[in-house]
C-alpha cells in the first residue's frame, strides 16, 4: 500500500477570525519532511476530509517546492493558497501561480502592505495576506487612536487612509486588541490571523472570566426544547468559564450531593433540566458580551476536540467526554486567573486531566502536549514530541486534519 502524504508532513494550523469574532478559516502550515512530497496528493486528501461545512482553509506551504507542488495541480475547488510575494521572483514559481489562476485556483498574496503585487501578477490573488512590521503596527495603532478621537468629538470616522491596515485583506501581526479591533471594525479587513489573547485578557487580570451571554441563553433556549443530554453538554463545552463554574456548582457544600460530580453529563442527571434553567438563569447577571473572548474560548474548544482525535482510538464514550475536558481546561489559568492546583482544588477533577495539564505525566499528556504544539508554525517541536510519544506524523496530521473538518459550533 502507498504511503499517505500526511506520513511525509508536518503539520501546524492558526485560526482566522473575522469581524464577528467567528472562525473565517483556518491557516494550515505545512513543512515538509523530505522533499518528494505530493502535492496533488495533498489536495487530494484534504478535499476526501473536508466538507462543505467545514471552515476554509488556508494552505501555506513553507518551501518552495511544496508551493510548486500545490500550483501545480491546484484548481477552483480546491484550499486557498498562500504564495508569497517574494517567491515570485523565482520565474518558474511564477509561471506555476499564473497558470493555477488560469485553471481558477484561488489564491492569496503575502507580503508587507509596502508590497503589494505587480500589475501583472495582481489579478491572479483573491485577497491579500499583510504581514505587519512593529512599524506597521505603530502606524495602524496611531490611525486608530486618532480615529477614537475624532469619534469622540461626534465626527462620522470610515476607514483611516494613513494605516497600512487594507480593506478585505487577512492581517498577520496583530498583538493588540486595539489593532484587532482596528483592522476588524475600521478599515474592515476579511480577517485576523491568530489572536491576542494575552491582551485580551488584560482587561480581566485579578478576577476570573465571565461566561459569555450568548452561551447561556442558546443553552437555556436549547433546554425549553426537551434536548438530549449530548446537545446539552455540547452547549456546555462551548464555554469553558461556565463549565467551570458548573462543576464548582454542583460540588459545593449547599447543594447536598454527596459524591463528588467530575463530569458535566453526571451533573444534568443529578440536576434535571429544570434546576439547571433556574441556575443558568442566575448566571446572567454576571455574563458577557465581550466579542474579543469569543476566540479565546473557541480555541481552548478546538484543543479539546483536537485531544478527542488524537487518542481516538476506539475509546469509549466516557473517556472520550474527559479527554475533550482536559483539553477545554488545559488553560483553565487564564480562564480562571490562578494556579491550576488552585482550581482543580476546588472540584473532583479526575487525576488523568490534572496529571496531564499540572505536571505533564499520564496517559493524557502526549495528546495534550500534542495538540498545544499544533497551534503553531515550529516543525521542529513537533517532530520531537512525535519521537517522544512515538506517534507518527500520519497520526497526527490525520487527527488534527480531522478537527479542522469539522463544521464551526
């Protein structure tokens, strides 16, 4: 039997996020570990494990002769590609993109906003990718600062012509939430490539996050409906915060359950439908609308579907359902602003997800350590883990591949 092309790659992904702060797709970083790797193969297999509710992807080849790969048999159907601008100066590289427009491949350009495609090669990209300097940066935060201000003195404000920030493109280098939301609201770029966590949740810092409002009203809208326990933890999984406070709920001293609740299921069936519509109820007040922590939670969800994939080998269900909560809580620090001891303290989590996030050991570890290092561009971080939990690059391309397929919650 041939061996796939994902036995060849290595793979690593970023979310895009858009003007609502939803996934607009994901970028897909692939290295190559040796050089005779198939590109037709690959679109070929992405196209098997993709559907049409599956986000878009944004395939971006980091050599030359992968890029060529992919030029050279990619078409309409296909993912974006991402070529950079600079490469083209490479003639048969260049003839390879002209040609792929031809058959109607889509693709985009990267590059500095300072260089933008020649006249010639201009149309052949369905957008741009801008890769921001620190001097771009400060240009962009200068532009929306001076708009703020002059939407503060009641002047009507559009886009700011001085920011090196486009409209429609994807924007790579955004550090801020002040530049996310620049680039996002003001000058109205298709997307963000990765996102700002830690300045996000600045404004949080000494108190936990809240649970979104959007979480618990589609929840409680969910349970007027007579649903099944899945769609409810489903709901549940979607915010990590108010799974958190969930547990910490059904494991304090005044409701009277004596043996420890470790899972949010054992929780709707100790609870009933009823008293958790009251209790969601009661969170309300205390619930966001901040925009800028809907992408923070979706990532940690996406990590824990990733671990579902990577250890899906035949487990059953309930194990299943914990390995997707040590990936949703592999962060609970941020979520919760406090050591992890000090948080899973708190609830009868089981050992394998506090041995696996606290102290890297156990059974859930690999996958874990796994899925944290796919969410990034290093090769070389991720080849040592597959040696270290002696995992092959098939596996774990399969698995995350698996996890980008699925359609957005």
């Amino acid at each position: 039997m041939a061996q796939s092309v994902l036995g060849s790659l290595t793979l690593g992904y970023r979310p895009l996020w858009n003007r609502a702060r939803t996934l607009a797709g994901v970028q897909l970083f692939v290295h190559e570990d040796d050089q005779s790797t198939d590109g037709q193969h690959l679109l070929r297999t992405l196209a098997e494990l993709c559907s049409a509710e599956s986000p878009p992807l944004l395939l971006s080849p980091r050599s030359r002769s992968m890029l060529g790969g992919l030029l050279a048999h990619a078409g309409r159907t296909d993912a974006l590609i991402e070529v950079p601008l600079a490469w083209l100066e490479d003639t048969a590289l260049r003839d390879l993109a002209r040609t792929a427009h031809l058959r109607g491949a889509r693709m985009i350009a990267s590059g500095p906003p300072q260089r933008p495609p020649d006249a010639q090669a201009a149309p052949w990209f369905e957008r741009r990718m801008l890769t921001l300097s620190t001097h771009d940066a400060a240009l962009a935060l200068q532009a929306a600062l001076q708009a703020r201000r002059a939407i503060a003195a009641g002047r009507m404000v559009t886009r700011a012509e001085a920011s090196p920030v486009l409209p429609h493109a994807l924007v790579d280098g955004v550090a801020s939430r002040v530049l996310a939301d620049h680039a996002l609201d003001q000058q109205g770029a298709w997307a963000v490539a990765g996102w700002p966590v830690e300045d996000v949740l600045h404004a949080y810092r000494g108190r936990p996050l809240p649970p979104m409002n959007r979480a618990i009203v589609q929840t409680m809208n969910a349970i007027a409906g007579e649903p099944s326990l899945d769609r409810v933890e489903q709901l549940f999984g979607q915010d990590p915060a108010l799974a958190y406070r969930l547990l910490l709920y059904l494991n304090s001293a005044g409701l009277g359950i004596r043996a420890g609740v470790a899972s949010l299921r054992h929780g709707f069936m100790m609870l009933g439908f009823r008293s958790l519509s009251s209790w969601l109820a009661e969170q309300l007040p205390h619930a966001s609308d901040d925009n800028g922590l809907r992408p923070v939670n979706a990532a940690m969800v996406l990590r824990g579907h990733l671990m579902e994939h990577l250890m899906d080998a035949g487990i059953e269900q309930e194990l299943r359902r914990e390995v997707y909560l040590c990936g949703l809580f592999a962060q609970l620090d941020q979520v919760l602003d406090e050591p992890l001891r000090t948080s899973f303290s708190r609830i009868p989590m089981a050992d394998r997800i506090v041995s696996a996030i606290v102290s890297e050991t156990g059974p859930y570890a690999p996958s874990l350590q796994l899925a944290l290092a796919l969410e990034g561009s290093d090769p070389d971080v991720l080849r040592a883990l597959r040696t270290q939990h002696e995992m092959t690059a098939e596996e774990v391309n399969r698995a995350l591949l698996r996890t980008l397929a699925m359609p957005p919650a």
